[in-house]
C-alpha cells in the first residue's frame, strides 16, 4: 500500500493581505545558514552567538547578521544573561516549515517512480 501525504490539511484558502507576508517568510528561511541556526536553535535550546556559530561552521559576525534578521522577523528572541546574549527559537512554526521543505526535497531527488523515504 502507497502512503501519500493528505492534500487536505484542513486549512483554508489563504487570505490575500497574508500571500505577501507568507512570501516574506519563505525569503527568510530560504537561506541555508538560517536554517542551521534555527535548528542549533531548536535542539539545544539557547545558545549565544559564539557556540552558534561554532555548530553552524560560519564566523560570529556572520551569525550575528542572520540572527538580527531573524530576530525582525520575530523567528528568534533574546535574553541577557551576564555579558552574554542568548537565542532561543520564539516557537515551533519555523521548523515545521523547514521540515516540509526536507520531505519536498526528498520528493525531488528520488529517481522517478520511487516513494520518498519519508511515504515508506
């Protein structure tokens, strides 16, 4: 038996004043640094900005320009602890969009006429 995803997810059409926003998130996340700082993020909780960029292989500064666009994008938050700055992930929203994206992926690579990983 051949497992599909739902095209039904029970959600409803999306609003026209959100098509701009959604769009502005998607550029956001489109990002593969981003994405490595979110997921440092979500599996070890909060981090400052040196310990980020050690598991993301990129410089601090670096990190700390993609952390500010998260931030505005209110994707990321702060808290001050000592002379430090710690990160966090605001929620699980962010994620769950990078994790559709994956399982999209994985629809691309197969070779034609396989099941996704992910549908096995």
């Amino acid at each position: 038996m051949r497992m599909h995803a739902n095209s039904n997810d029970g959600l409803h059409p999306i609003e026209p004043e959100f098509v701009e926003l959604a769009a502005e998130v998607l550029g956001i996340l489109s990002d593969p640094t981003r994405i490595r700082i979110l997921d440092a993020l979500e599996s070890e909780g909060e981090l400052p900005v040196g310990e980020i960029a050690k598991l993301v292989g990129k410089s601090p500064s670096g990190v700390s320009q993609h952390l500010a666009r998260l931030r505005m994008a209110r994707m990321v938050t702060t808290r001050p602890e000592g002379t430090k700055v710690l990160y966090a992930v605001v929620d699980a929203h962010p994620m769950r969009v990078i994790r559709e994206a994956v399982l999209l992926a994985e629809h691309a690579v197969e070779a034609a006429g396989r099941i996704p990983k992910h549908h096995r």
